[in-house]
C-alpha cells in the first residue's frame, strides 16, 4: 500500500510538471533581475569606447588650438656682429613684436633697431639711441578675404562636427553590439530552463516508471524508454549550460565601472544570481518609421560626417579660388628715433613718430599661367562633387536599411504571433497526451515525442522573441541613434 501511495504521489508530481511545462520561465526568487535598460545605461557611461569615443571632441578642439597658434603674438630678436684687425666692422640688433590680426589677414609689427659698425650699410645706419617702428603689412589681392592661416582655423572648427559625428557612430555601434549580445544571453538563458525543466519532468517519469516496473505493472523494458530520454535531455541541459555561460561571459565583457569621468574604468564580473528581463513585445507604428526616416535623413552620423567634410570642402575651395588673385602685400611704418631716458629726444622732435618718418613696400608676386593653383582648385572642386554623390547614395542606403529593419521587424511580430499559437496547440496536445496515458491509452514514446517537440517549439519562440529584440536594435542603429535603446 505505500508504494501505491509512493506511485501516486510520483505520477502526480509528473502531472504537474506538464501542465506548467512549456511556459515561460519566471525568475526565481533567489535571483535578480538584470534589465536592458540598466545594461545599456552601465555600457554608456562607463564602457571604454564610449569614453574613448567622447575623447574625439577634446582632440578635435586641441586641432582648433593648434590652429589658433598661428595668430599668436611673436617676439623675435636677430643678433649680428662681425669683428676683425682690431676693427668693429659692424653690430646690428633688431628686435619686435608680430602680432597677426584675424580680419583681413593684417599683421602689426613694432621692431626696434641698433645697428653701429665702421663698415655698416649705409641703408642699416640708425641714430645712436637706435629706431623704432610700428607697422603694418597688409595683403591687397591674395590673402585679403582668406589665407592658408584662416583656412586652417576654420578646417579645425568644422572638424569638431566631423569629430562629434565619428562620436555618435562609434557610440551606436558600440550599444548596438551589447544590445546583440544582451539578448543573446536572454536566448540562452530561456533555452536552459526550458530544457532544464523538460529534464527534470523526465527525470520525475522516469522514477515513476521505474516504481512501476518494481510493481509489475509495466514491463522493466518500458523503463529503458523513458531512461533514454532523461539522458537525452540531460546532454541538451549541459550543453545549454555551456552555451548559458558562454553568452554570460560574452555580456560581461561589456560591463566597466569608474568613479567618475577622470578615473580609468574597471571590469566587472557578472553574479551567478543575475538574470536577464523578459522580452517585451512593443509593436511599432507607421508613425514610428515616419519619424526614423526623418531622423535619419537629418541626424544620421554618416551623414553629418559627409556634411561636415563638405563643408570642409567648401572652405578649401574659397581658399584655392583666392590663390589665383595676384600676391600683393603692402608694408608700412611710422619711423622714430629712440628717446634716452631722462633726456627724451636726442634732436629736434620731427626725429619722433610723425608721417613724414615712414618706410612704405610693395611686394608683387604672380604666377603667369597658375597652372598649380588651377590644378589644385580642380581637384578640390573634384572632390566636392564626389562627396555630393557620396552623399545622395548614402541617403538612400540609410533610408533603405531603416526600411529593411522595419520589414524584418513586421515580419517578426507576425511570426511570433503564429508561434505563440502554436505553442499554446502543442501544450494542448501534451496534456491531453498525459491524461491518456494516466488511463492507460497512450504510452511513453508518444509523451516523449509531445514533450520534445513542445520543448523545440518553445525554444524557437524564444529565438524569435530575442531576434525581435535585435531586430529592434537593428532598426534604431539603421536610423543612426540609440534612442530606442536606452
């Protein structure tokens, strides 16, 4: 009588397994939940591409400082002297300040001289307390609108938009490869505990046939069946396992921590006890694709870096345009003879700064057939054109690669609707498999093939599910943003 008791109680458990068997599994209570959104938020902040990608925009404004270094003030000072036989052939200094101003391209410079010597250039000849100039040096033709300094500050300006787009793209593809790999480790995860528990549903059969066998009521051979099975699905649990942790590692791969934005991040292990989150099933709108079409035609890195370079482009152009003006810089400054200290003026004061003390030049330079300047200005122009072809393609890709995401992603939902029905049809089938066999009219090997093949259903919808979460990252990637990610 106990061991009808004992029987029972086994195929009782049994049928319990069957009917909860084939759901989804639900975390257990010893377990925490660890959703996408925190995952991606910890990716964000903390992974080092990411850092690494916001390190772009600092490279690119040290790229403008450069540049700016062309405007800096300059001192400069020259020393010469030649000395022989007893004779000071000459002693000539000069020393000043440049200072380049940004509009026109106009440089001030302030120089003082001494020059002294027995066998001086005449042209070199100061008063003994030395001359002063302030001056100017002013481009007329070439380099009066734009010149190669400009040109360069405002090549390094436009490559911060350059900088802050390679940003975004480094980004998106960074959070669109944990997203891939976060639901990859959902789809293990699921596969494992449906396994598991088709195992240990097999498992408790087995047992009861067994206890059967011991009774006489089955023949000792109808235990071999359900033990092959248990064997069966406990190969498919290890494996499972393997690949459950596999994806674990993989996903833990993505996980940094730092204490704030100057301290090099850290690896963080992922607990045992740390699951993922469910898939939800958000099914998108017409609306939604509307607005990512737009979004991508407007904010897309790709193209924000084709924009940026054209701009770029555009800079480099105006400048080549200017190189075929003739070169013709005039040189002016105010003369005046150095007052002593205490003294002021050693002469009449007309020796001070006056307009009649000046020196003027006019420096002339242009090439007669501009071959050079003509050639490079082509291929500027070239390369305009180029990148507006390159521009008006990548457009279309972008928009059709939106639009395919979109198309897989409909395709899904639809897919998963239908499998979810044929779960739902497959349980059904078990449980009224079960309850035949309870009475006698069924036997092990059609509850095996049931449960298998619930098991292989149930594990493909999971894949779905997970697919669709890729399919969802795909779609916000194809778009150029990470929005719908995080």
């Amino acid at each position: 009588m106990k061991r009808l008791i004992l029987l029972y109680g086994l195929l009782l458990r049994g049928a319990v397994f069957s009917t909860t068997f084939g759901q989804t599994p639900t975390p257990s209570p010893d377990t925490t939940v660890f959703s996408a959104a925190d995952f991606y938020r910890v990716v964000a902040q903390h992974h080092p591409i990411v850092r690494q990608a916001a390190l772009l925009n600092e490279e690119a404004r040290q790229e403008i400082r450069q540049a700016q270094g062309a405007f800096d003030p300059k001192l400069f000072s020259a020393y010469d002297r030649k000395e022989f036989g007893n004779n000071l052939y000459y002693d000539k200094w000069q020393s000043g300040l440049a200072i380049p101003v940004l509009p026109g391209g106009i440089d001030v410079k302030m120089t003082y001289d001494r020059n002294r010597g027995e066998y001086l250039n005449p042209e070199y000849r100061v008063p003994s307390s030395g001359l002063a100039a302030v001056g100017l040096s002013v481009p007329i033709g070439q380099g009066l609108l734009i010149d190669a300094r400009r040109n360069a500050l405002r090549q390094a300006q436009l490559a911060v938009n350059l900088a802050d787009a390679d940003r975004l793209k480094l980004i998106n593809k960074t959070l669109f490869d944990a997203a891939k790999t976060y639901w990859d480790w959902y789809m293990t995860y699921q596969q494992y505990q449906l396994i598991r528990q088709g195992y240990q549903l097999a498992d408790t059969r087995f047992r009861a046939m067994r206890e059967r066998a011991a009774l006489g009521d089955v023949a000792p051979i109808d235990t071999t069946e359900a033990l092959i099975t248990v064997q069966d699905r406990l190969v498919q649990l290890q494996q499972a396992e393997v690949d459950w942790q596999n994806a674990r590692l993989r996903l833990t791969a993505f996980l940094w921590i730092s204490d704030d934005a100057n301290t090099p991040p850290k690896p963080v292990d992922l607990p045992l006890a740390v699951v993922p989150q469910t898939a939800p099933l958000d099914r998108t709108t017409e609306a939604q694709l509307q607005n990512l079409l737009s979004r991508a035609a407007e904010q897309h890195p790709e193209l924000l870096s084709l924009a940026a370079k054209g701009q770029q482009l555009a800079v480099e152009e105006r400048f080549r345009r200017s190189l075929l003006q003739p070169q013709i810089t005039l040189n002016a400054s105010l003369l005046s003879r150095t007052p002593l200290p205490g003294l002021g003026y050693d002469g009449p004061s007309y020796y001070a700064f006056r307009p009649e003390n000046h020196k003027i030049g006019l420096d002339l330079t242009f090439p007669l057939f501009l071959r050079k300047e003509r050639g490079k200005l082509r291929q500027v122009q070239i390369k305009s054109q180029q990148l507006n072809l390159e521009r008006q393609q990548t457009g279309r890709d972008i928009a059709n690669d939106v639009q395919a995401a979109w198309n897989e992603l409909k395709t899904l939902e639809g897919l998963i609707t239908v499998q979810q029905q044929t779960v739902a049809n497959q349980q059904t089938l078990v449980r009224a498999e079960q309850q035949k066999f309870d009475i006698g009219e069924s036997s092990l090997f059609l509850i095996n093939s049931r449960e298998t093949k619930l098991i292989d259903l149930q594990v493909k919808l999971e894949e779905l599910r997970a697919k669709y979460q890729k399919a969802v990252a795909a779609l916000w990637y194809a778009a150029g943003t990470n929005s719908g990610s995080l």
